[in-house]
C-alpha cells in the first residue's frame, strides 16, 4: 500500500516554457521524484556570443530548483545584469537579458557541450548541481529550431518573441532539424514506462508541437493515458502569444481550438472554470474533460492544479 496518493505513479510530463515550468513544479510537488520526468521543448534554442542559451530548459531547472524569477517566470530571482550593461556601453547586442548568474549556466552548458557530451548529459549534470530530483531531460539531442514565418520574413524563435516582441504577424512555422533530430533514448524510455502523460499548458504550436513533431513520439503517445491541461483561458494565453498566433493563422483563440491541435493524442482536456461552457465542444473531438482553476497563482495553486490532473489521469485509466 503506499503512503502517498500518487507514490506508484510514473508521469512524463511534456513542458515547454514558464506555464509548462509551473505545473512540472506542481506534479514535482505531489510525486515522489524518481517518478516523474520532464521532457522539454529545444526548438526555442539559440547561439548568442558563442553560448548555447537552452530557455525553455532553463525555465523548467530553475523554477523545479526553486530560484526561477517570480516577476518573469524565466531567469534567476535576484539576478544582476552587469554584464548586460557593459555589453551595451560597448554597444554590442544586448535586446536578450541574460542575467549574470544566468550566464554562468549557459557558459557551464557550452563547455560541456564543446566538451562532446550531449545535452542530455548536460542537463543532468545541472539538475544534480541545482540539487533537482525529478528527471528534466531535452526531448532531443538533435538541433531542433522554430523558425516563425512572417509578414516581414522568416525569423529565428527568439528574433520574433524577445527581439520583435512577437510583433510581426505569424503565416506559419518551420521547424529546421526535424528531418534529422530524433527523440533521445532517455525520453522513449520514459513514455515506455509512464502511466499517464501531462501536457502542460505550454503553447501547441511552438513549445509542444516540436516534441510531438520528433520522429516516432506521436505513435508512441498515441498508446498511452494522456491529459492536457488548457493553455488558454478566456481566449487568452495564460503567457506569451498563442492567442495572437491563433487568430494571425485565422483560427479561433480558445481552448477548444488548442485541443484541437492535439486531437487525436488526448484522452483527457483539463479546461478553466471560466471557460466551462465549452466543455461539449472539446468532447466533441473525442476527448474526457474536467474543469479547475489552471491559474496557478502561487505554489500551493501548482500542487493543487498538479493533483488534480494526476486523479483525472487514474479516473481514465480506470475507465
Ligand atoms: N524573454 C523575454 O521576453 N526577454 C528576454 O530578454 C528574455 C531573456 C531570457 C534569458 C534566459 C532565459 O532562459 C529566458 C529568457 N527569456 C526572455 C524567456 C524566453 O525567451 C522564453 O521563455 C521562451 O523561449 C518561450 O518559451
């Protein structure tokens, strides 16, 4: 008998920046830490001064290690920007802030890395420096990168969210690697052995469709006992530009419409209270849903929202 609610549950969870980040914390919170991994999105990735910056990565370490910055969601709390400013007294480019404790990580990565170990070896040996227990592993070791098309031209993930603000209006997406990038053993080892998969609300266009976009992911998922929790909440991205990317593409900004993009991989939808009245239209496309507050205003709101989805997930299992 165990102890805990969840002490034999095996989780995946499938993450990729801040939303994603909060409710790995959550599921970190009520799992024992052997049984949960967290694969992360790369295609956010990029090379600045020579350093491989990891954001998404990152995102998921820092908050899982309990240092991420509460204003942002990303960096580190309490972080100093030196570097930064006398980058721009130098007047070399500066439109990414990369704090200076930050910027430790991305030099600790890149000498590794040019060390020969892959990203996944990296990654592990940050977790273990960051004292974290749950598992964070990139989905591939492969390059990986998202390039949005444009109203003003093809631009590179981090040119069109942080340089362009996410100004320019998106026609579409490239991901450039994925002819060759394949999902790293770890990662297949862990959906073979997980009970449920939790998609955590992180953008299905940008964060989640380039881990489900790796060669044999799909198929693999397609087999096991899945939930996603909503990344929209009264049309609104909880973070970042899904809304505006859905309506750019002249589709809807709803939760319906980010199901959707999972269909046919999802048993289970966790939609907001709020957006309750729509609750038809998500079983419509053959799918379970349970409503909550997905917020997750605080840490006690991540466990919470992070137990709830877990009994969802044994409630379909059981069906
Ligand atoms: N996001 C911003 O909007 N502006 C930044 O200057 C910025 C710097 C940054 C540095 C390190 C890091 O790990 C993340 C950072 N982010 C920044 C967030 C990042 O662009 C996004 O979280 C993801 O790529 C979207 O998921």
């Amino acid at each position: 008998m165990a102890l805990n609610e969840f002490d034999d549950l095996k989780i995946v969870a499938l993450a990729g920046g801040v939303g994603g980040a909060k409710l790995a914390h959550g599921l970190a919170g009520v799992l024992p830490p052997e049984n949960l991994t967290v694969i992360v999105n790369v295609a956010d990735d990029f090379e600045l001064y020579g350093l491989t910056i990891c954001p998404d990565l990152d995102t998921v370490m820092y908050t899982l290690a309990g240092i991420a910055s509460p204003e942002t969601g990303w960096g580190i709390a309490g972080d100093t920007f030196h570097c930064m400013e006398s980058l721009i007294q130098l007047s070399a480019p500066a439109w990414f802030r990369l704090g200076d404790r930050d910027l430790a990580t991305h030099l600790a990565r890149t000498r590794r890395l040019w060390d020969g170990e892959t990203l996944t070896q990296v990654t592990r040996h940050l977790c273990a420096s960051l004292g974290i227990g749950p598992r964070i592993l990139p989905c591939t070791d492969d390059l990986l990168r998202t390039i949005v098309e444009t109203d003003e031209g093809d631009l590179e993930f981090q040119e069109y969210f942080v340089r362009r603000k996410c100004d320019p209006a998106v026609r579409g997406f490239i991901l450039r690697g994925k002819e060759a990038a394949l999902p790293t053993r770890e990662f297949l080892a862990a959906l073979e052995e997980a009970d449920a998969v939790v998609f955590c609300p992180s953008n299905p266009l940008v964060s989640l469709g380039p881990i489900l976009a790796l060669p044999g992911v799909r198929e693999r998922i397609a087999g096991a006992n899945t939930v996603a929790v909503t990344p929209i909440i009264g049309g609104r991205a909880v973070k970042g530009p899904l809304a505006k990317m859905f309506s750019e593409l002249g589709r809807e900004s709803s939760a319906v419409e980010a199901a959707r993009e999972y269909r046919p991989l999802l048993r289970g939808f966790v939609l907001d209270r709020e957006d309750a009245s729509r609750t038809g239209e998500i079983e419509s496309l053959g799918m379970r849903v349970e409503t909550a507050d997905t917020l997750m205003r605080d840490e006690p709101g991540r466990r919470e929202l992070a137990a709830r989805v877990l009994r969802f997930a044994q409630s379909l299992a059981a069906e």
